[in-house]
C-alpha cells in the first residue's frame, strides 16, 4: 500500500493521479475531508480508501507492516499565516510523526518541503544540506519547512530511502481550492475573464521594474514525474534508489510575472492588457523577487526527462484545464 498525506490538494491529488496513470490503485488517501471543494480533486481516481490526518499517525505506527511507501505533501501552505504555533503542529510536529514511524517500520518517505526555505536567496538556490543551518526563510511557512529539513538531516534513526523535495513555484490542474495562495495563472485566468486584463503587483524594489520580479515556475506535471521517479526507485528498484536527502524541484530557469500574464493571454487567446497595484503590505516585506533552482543533483541522480516550458505548461494549463474548470 501507497499512502498519500495531502491527498485532497493540489499537489497530493496530482500524485494520485500519476499512481493511478502507473497502474496503482492500493492507496490510502489522508487528509481533513471536510472540504467538497477540495474533494472533488480525487473523484474518479482510483484508491482503497481515505483517513483523517489526525488519525493517520497512530494507524502508521499499528499497520507499518502493510505499507510500502508514504508520500508527505499534506502541510499548512498559507504563506501570510503568522500563527507560529500553528505550523509548529501541523508541518513541524506531524512530520516528525510520519517520519519517525516510517524509521520504525522501515517505510520509505517522500516529503514537501519549500523554495521558501531560501528566504531572500542570500545563500544562492542550492539544495547542499551544508547550507540548511545557514538559511533564514522569510515566514512561518517558510521556517516550518526549513525546520523540519534541519532536524531531518540530524537524525540517526531514518526510513530506508527518503527525500525531501523543495518545491518551487508549482502551478497547474486541482488548485481551484487554494483562493489567494493559487497560482498567478489561475489569478489571470479569473481576472481576464471578469475584467479583460490582469493585475500585476508593483515592484518595491529599485532593482526590478514592475513585473520583472522572476520566480522558478514548475508545471506540476513534471513534480509528479520527479516524485515518480524516486518513488519508483524506492519501491521498485532500491540498489539504484538516489542517495537520500533534499533535492530541489523547479525548472532550473527563472521567469518573469510579466512572461507568465502574457503567456496566460496567449493561451486564451486574447491580447495582453497588464497593470500594476501595489504589493499588499502584509506580504510586502516578505516578498520573494527572485527565485531560481539549481538542479544539478536532481540531474545527477539520474533524472533526465525534460520539464516543460512556461509557454507549454501555461496553455495546456490553460486550455486543457482552467477554461472548463476540469480536474486532472
């Protein structure tokens, strides 16, 4: 059995579709159901059967024996949440759970950590665990996340393979649920639709004009095809599993929010009509204006297959998914 924390969100739900795309069905869904609106995101795929989170580390440490891999996305991802003690439950302390039953078990763990670990970039984008203990993220999210691949790095008592994955700015299919925290794309969409244009935040900065604050965006088609990858390994092939640890997970190209509305546009077939308002203040300080991976130890644990372009991913986003609202 495959176990999916995260299950009903954007990224947890595109995993079950990519397990359900390799022919696996033994799959326990977790999460808190109490939201139809996320729900839908697992309607017609194919799985056992679904658990609350709460539940969910108590029922690992009894039936460790009939699981084969447990793949963490579930986490608080709300970026403007400042509640510390919030995070410190629900990303610090419930990962600690999973991965200390997954040791005991000898469950392989695949699990979410961020981009926003890298706070202002000050250290590069480098996922060396050498620089872990250096980095200074931005928010409580963001230190929730760097927290957890701290103490991580520090334990001898580890699950037979594991892996964190930094995840970058990932877009795409099942994130109708997310509201603000949704992707710019998503934003876009709505916004042309309602207004004919798109809003753009200012740059407060004087080394970027407006719009040209660049982020690794990363089509979450490609993530399911990296977290694949070594959850294959893990399962399937374990002498030729990568060495365990964190690895980062965008496209290795950063792009600019003026490329991402325009391309939005495109794919809808209209012509740009880009304005700018003000970053809210309650992000502003805390805005990240940069962010590229670098991906040369996702390369060298022999992950070759390419990511798709911005232009690419936005219109099957697009075309494929957000017109009809469909999910995948």
């Amino acid at each position: 059995m495959i176990v999916i924390t995260g299950a009903a969100g954007f990224i947890g739900s595109c995993v079950l579709r990519k397990l359900n795309d390799e022919g696996l069905t033994d799959i326990l869904l977790v999460d808190d159901f109490s939201r139809p609106d996320k729900n839908r995101n697992f309607e017609g795929k194919a799985f056992r059967q679904t658990m609350d989170r709460m539940a969910f580390p108590d029922w690992l440490d009894a039936h460790g024996r009939e699981v084969d891999l447990v793949i963490h996305m579930g986490a608080r991802t709300d970026t403007t949440e400042q509640d510390e003690a919030l995070f410190e439950r629900l990303n610090l302390g419930y990962s600690k759970a999973v991965w200390q039953a997954c040791a005991r078990h000898d469950i392989p763990l695949l699990y979410a950590s961020s981009a926003a670990t890298y706070g202002l970039g000050e250290h590069g984008y480098d996922d060396s665990h050498e620089l872990v203990p250096l980095l200074r993220p931005l928010n409580p999210y963001g230190r929730s996340k760097n927290e957890f691949d701290k103490w991580a790095l520090q334990q001898e008592a580890a699950p037979p393979h594991w892996y964190g994955f930094k995840f970058f700015n990932v877009y795409g299919p099942n994130e109708y649920h997310k509201g603000r925290m949704a992707s710019v794309i998503f934003h876009t969409v709505r916004q042309i639709r309602a207004t004919g244009g798109m809003k753009l935040f200012r740059s407060h900065r004087p080394d970027f004009r407006d719009g040209e604050q660049s982020r690794d965006f990363v089509y979450v088609k490609d993530v399911v095809d990296v977290l694949w990858f070594f959850a294959d390994r893990a399962l399937n092939h374990p002498a030729e599993a990568p060495a365990d640890g964190l690895y980062n997970l965008g496209t290795g190209k950063a792009r600019t929010f003026l490329d991402l509305a325009t391309n939005t546009f495109r794919a809808m077939g209209s012509e740009p009509n880009i304005s700018f308002i003000d970053t809210p203040e309650d992000i502003r300080d805390t805005y990240q204006y940069f962010t590229e991976a670098k991906m040369d130890k996702l390369r060298a644990a022999g992950y070759d297959k390419p990511f798709h372009s911005l232009e690419d991913g936005i219109h099957d986003y697009v075309q494929g998914y957000l017109l009809d609202e469909r999910i995948w």
